[in-house]
C-alpha cells in the first residue's frame, strides 16, 4: 500500500509579506551605507597622501607618486633614461652556510664575466657587499636557487637607459649613488633630482629617430672603412638645438663594468681636430664681409706652389692655373685660399674665428667640453694656414655652430641639448652680414652641385657643404697616412634649416671607397645617406623643382671640375 503525503500550501498573509519586504529593504540600506563609508575611507585617505603626506626615505609613501630621478625624454617625448626598481644581489658572509669555494664556482656558471677568483674574495670578507648590481630577473632567480641563506636581494632604484647605445654620449650615465657623472645626466644633476621638478620628465632637443639615422649610417662607414672612429651632429641653424649627436666608437650606459673608458668620451664636443678645407667658406665669407674679396671673377695664381717662411703651401689636386672664388671652392685650393687670406690680413682672420667662439670651449650645456688649440704665434704663415684649417684644432660641434652662422643669415647661437619650449629662438649675435650669407649658400651649393662634394647630393634637397681633408699632426710633422676626413652640409640650401657634420676618423682606403680616403669617398656620402633618410622626418621633403639660384655664378666655371677632397 502506497502512502501519499502532500505538504500543505503556506498561506501568507499581506501584512507578513510587507514584513519580509520591510526587513530586505533595510539589509540592503546597511550594505549600501557600509559601502558609501568605505569608499569615503579610501578616498580621504588618497586625498591626504597627495596633499599633506610629505614624508621621504624609505618609510615614507609619498616618494611612490615622484621618481627619485627625473625621467630624460627626445623632443617627442620617447623615453631615453628611467629609474626603475632593479635587484642587486648581495652577501653577507658571516651567514653563509656552504663553503665559499662551493659557492664560488656556481656564481661563476651564472655570471661568466666575473672571475671566479673576485667572488671568492667577496665571499670570504668581512663586511657585506655586492655580488651584482643591476641584475637581471633570471639572474637572481637562479642564485636564489643555490639556497644559501646568507645571499640577499635588496630592490634599489636603478637608472635605465632603454634604447641602449643610442645617445650614449649625450645622456651620460650615473654612479652607484644615482648622480649623473658624464652627458646631461651629469651637467641637469640637480634639476633632475629636485623634488619639486622630477615629477616632470626632462625633455631633450634630440630626436630619437633622427639619431637613430645618424649613428646607423655613420657606423655603418666607419666599419666600412676600418676607421678608428667618427663623429657627426646634426644642428637646428636657426635655435642652436642638437637633433642628433653621436660619437664613435660608443657605449652601452647599462653595462659600464668591463667597458673600454675611451670609448665614453664624446668626440663631437671633447676631441679636437685640425678641420682642413671645412674652414675655407669661412674664411672666404669673412673675406667677402671685409670687402677684400669683391668680385666673384677675380682670379688668383694658382699655377705653382705658395713658397712662404720657408714653407710651400701645395693643392692636394692642383689646377695649375688662375682660379677665382666659386673655383677655389669648387676645386678646394689650399694656394688661392691663403692668397685671400693673406689679403685679408691676421687681425680680420683672428677676429673671424674668435666671433666664432673658436678661441674658447663650445658653448653647449654639458661638461664634457674641450678648448680649442689656438696658435701660439700668429704671423703671416699662420694666417694663410689656418685659413684652410691647419694650425688651428676645434671640435666638430665648433665647426657645426660655425656653419649655421654661415647659412642662417649670419647669427651665431651656441648649440643647446635641451628642447626650445618658448618657440623664439635665442637672440644670438651677429658675425656674417646677411648678403654675405646668401652668397655663400649659393657657394657651398655650387661646392656639391659641381665640386669635390658631389656624393653629398640628395636629390631634391637641395644639399649644399663643404669637403675637408686633413693630415693629423704627430712627432715631427703631419702624417701622411692618417687623415681626418669631413663633410659640413646644410640643407636645403635655398632655405637652410639643418647643418650636418660627419667626421670620419683615419678611413681607410679600400674598395669600399674606390681606393680613396678622402671626404669627398668617404664622409660625403654619410651626408646623402643621412639628409635622404633623416629630412622627411625633421620635416623636409624633396623637390626638385626648386634649388638655389646660381645663374650668375655656373659662367664663371672652368667646365673641367676636378674631383679633389
């Protein structure tokens, strides 16, 4: 027999169902409240952490809202140096508990670079010290694996530089106590540790990608060319801003232990070179400026060598024939150009190269700054000679600065590291009269259009540069075999905004070059391959329906142009 049961239907009630009702409502009102206060709680508390917590160190919470160092970013704001939390690993040798011996040879299978024979003596000292600063997260991993217990692993503030050798000379790096020794890192220490500024990143007149040009194609022709080394700058002629500045052979800041120190210093502001030919639209602008020169047909002797005090001054390609202005340039003669110095006279050529700051360190706001090796007796022979760049040593960031006064206008302003934020660039001061300046854009256009700088031609940038190649001095005279080859552009010629340098250090002359070691083979073509690459991005784009206009000058060339320095 099956027995059904059945429960009984409830029977509420209406006044016991509002019960039930009444009694959610209320839990839900306390959970709501509790909620509300809660994040009133979190809030008030944000809130005083931003505005009155100004504790500092370690214990201090504040410091989570401001990087203990600045930030250093390009003109576009991409990040060039950060600091980061990083590991260290440490030891504590009065803990260990396996033999130092032991732990030795595993530290070695972890970081190779190391001797064994230095872990040992940090192992068995008597005070704590480093084992490795700035390592790597698979690094500690696996000396944590060892499970010694008297290794450690304090966190501490680490400075990064993200983009490795790129810049290297410009940003420096810092010491072991987070100050900045070389670069911007060391000339803005102070700013970049201010308490009240380093919340905002600090913002170079660099641009990452145009550097980032600079220094593939330059590298790319040292190797080439198996030279010891090169330099380049690229340079806003009308604010003094550095947009690109590389210096090689160069660095990793991440990694300095075990680096080469002379690969550290910057050769664009620290080394000095005797620039040889880059100087002579200098020296002939200052002429035209004096009205010693005041005809661009006027011809000179060029025939024969220059016998002065004993000494012969020669033309690496000579013409052997009377040349005027425009040729002298084009052809690059050593013989014509000290002929117009020598019109020109000593206290004319002095005052030229001192407007110029060539007497003095360049004027750009890193440390890192050389002074320039200035005659110490300037007669008639120094005069001729310093006039084609011989006798006298600067920097290429010297000549770069000289250059933008060139073509500008005639103005000279020192070059800046730092982004021009105001938009007005700085006043500067006079030392080429404007049609003077005109005069020489169209020369140094004829200079590549025509001349030894014709591997410096991009199409439709209207390139315009002069071509230097000079002996460096040694015990006893200049060395033949060892040149110091350089190409100073600007662009484009008709309206100049950049000023390139490229300096290329001993370049061999191989088959690479054709053979030759000359600027013309081996620094001209770094500036074509640089303007073609690096223009459209700092806004210059070709056009070859214009150039600059040198209808009144092309008549006056011998049409045989020689294809000298």
């Amino acid at each position: 027999m099956n027995t059904l049961v059945v429960r009984p239907a409830r029977i509420r009630t209406a006044g016991v169902r509002q019960q039930i009702l009444l009694t959610a409502q209320q839990r839900l009102m306390i959970l709501m409240l509790l909620f509300m206060a809660a994040f009133f709680l979190i809030s008030v508390r944000l809130v005083y952490f931003g505005l009155f917590d100004t504790s500092t160190g370690q214990g201090g919470n504040a410091a989570a809202f401001v990087p203990a160092r600045a930030d250093i970013v390009d003109r576009n704001g991409v990040p060039l140096a950060r600091t980061i939390d990083g590991y260290s690993i440490r030891v504590v040798p009065s803990k260990l508990l396996n033999k130092p011996g032991y732990l030795a040879d595993e530290l070695v299978k972890i970081f190779p670079d190391t001797p064994r024979e230095e872990f040992l003596k940090r192992l068995t000292g008597t005070r704590p010290t480093y084992l490795r600063r700035r390592a790597l997260p698979d690094q500690v991993a696996a000396v944590n694996a060892i499970g010694e217990i008297g290794f450690d692993f304090p966190r501490e503030k680490e400075r990064l530089y993200p983009q490795l050798t790129l810049a290297a000379h410009v940003l420096g790096f810092t010491n072991a106590e987070g100050h900045g020794v070389t670069g911007v890192e060391g000339a803005y220490d102070e700013r970049l540790l201010d308490p009240k500024l380093r919340a905002d990143p600090l913002a170079l007149s660099i641009d990452a990608r145009v550097q980032g040009v600079l220094e593939s194609e330059l590298s790319h022709a040292v190797n080439n060319l198996e030279a010891i080394g090169g330099a380049g700058v690229i340079l806003d002629v009308h604010t003094g801003e550095v947009l690109a500045m590389t210096s090689l052979p160069t660095y990793n800041p991440n990694k300095l232990a075990g680096s080469d120190p002379m690969t550290r210093r910057n050769a664009v502001t620290y080394n000095l070179y005797e620039l040889g030919s880059t100087f002579k639209p200098l020296s002939i602008a200052a002429a035209i400026d004096a009205g010693t020169v005041t005809s661009m047909a006027r011809r000179y002797d060029a025939t024969e060598p220059l016998a002065i005090a004993g000494f012969r001054i020669r033309d690496s390609h000579p013409a052997r024939r009377w040349l005027n202005v425009p040729e002298t340039l084009i052809h690059s003669s050593n013989i014509t150009t000290a002929r117009i110095a020598d019109d020109l006279g000593r206290e004319r050529m002095e005052k030229l190269f001192r407007d110029l700051d060539f007497d003095k360190r360049p004027g750009i706001d890193i440390k890192e700054r050389a002074y320039p090796l200035w005659p110490r007796h300037w007669g008639r022979l120094t005069t001729m000679t310093t006039a084609y760049g011989h006798g006298i040593a600067v920097t290429p960031l010297h000549l770069a600065s000289a250059y933008a006064a060139l073509v500008n206008g005639g103005i000279y302003r020192p070059a800046r590291l730092t982004k021009l934020t105001d938009g007005a660039p700085p006043k500067g001061r006079r030392v080429f009269k404007a049609a003077t300046s005109a005069r020489m854009r169209q020369l140094l256009r004829l200079i590549v259009s025509d001349g030894t700088g014709r591997k410096a031609d991009a199409p439709g940038f209207r390139v315009g540069g002069k071509t230097g190649s000079a002996e460096k001095p040694g015990a006893g005279g200049y060395r033949r075999s060892s040149l110091v080859s350089t190409f100073s552009a600007a662009f484009p010629m008709d309206n100049p905004r950049y000023v390139v340098i490229a300096m290329i250090d001993e370049p061999k002359g191989n088959a690479y070059s054709s053979g030759q070691r000359t600027a013309g083979w081996t620094a001209a073509p770094v500036v074509q391959k640089v303007v073609m690459r690096a223009g459209p991005m700092l806004g210059v784009f070709p056009d070859e329906s214009r150039d600059v206009d040198v209808s009144e000058l092309t008549p006056l060339l011998w049409k045989s142009s020689g294809s000298g320095e």
